[in-house]
C-alpha cells in the first residue's frame, strides 16, 4: 500500500505518494485553490524533493497566472 504525504503551499495542495518509477520513488499531485489539478508521476528521489518540486511547479503556475 502506497503511503501518502499532504502538503499546503501557498493556498495549493501537494499530494506525495511512494512509487518506483525508473530513477523516481515519489510522484505528486499539485491542486489550485479553485479545483485545478495536475499529476507528476517522476516527482523525485525522496519525499523532500518531491515537495521541492511541487512547489516550484505551483510558482510557477502563480507567475505565469500573474501574467495572463
């Protein structure tokens, strides 16, 4: 059974879970604050990263919104 790990990022929700994709062990979900989701199944090598990288993605969503 995959363990799943819940994160909150500036109104956003990340959703780590364990699974061993070629080099990955973790994927993540990024969800807006109005429903908008997207998935990452190669998140990154540990929890940490996974989050790192899901946060990144969420910036860069804000930015590019920002623009629009």
């Amino acid at each position: 059974m995959n363990s799943t790990i819940t994160d909150f990022y500036n109104g956003w929700t990340i959703s780590v879970t364990a699974v061993d994709i070629h080099c990955s062990h973790f994927s993540f979900d990024i969800t807006s604050p109005s429903g908008y989701s997207q998935h990452v199944p190669m998140g990154g090598i540990n929890e940490q990263r996974a989050i790192e990288r899901a946060r990144e993605m969420i910036d860069l969503e804000i930015a590019l919104a920002d623009e629009e």
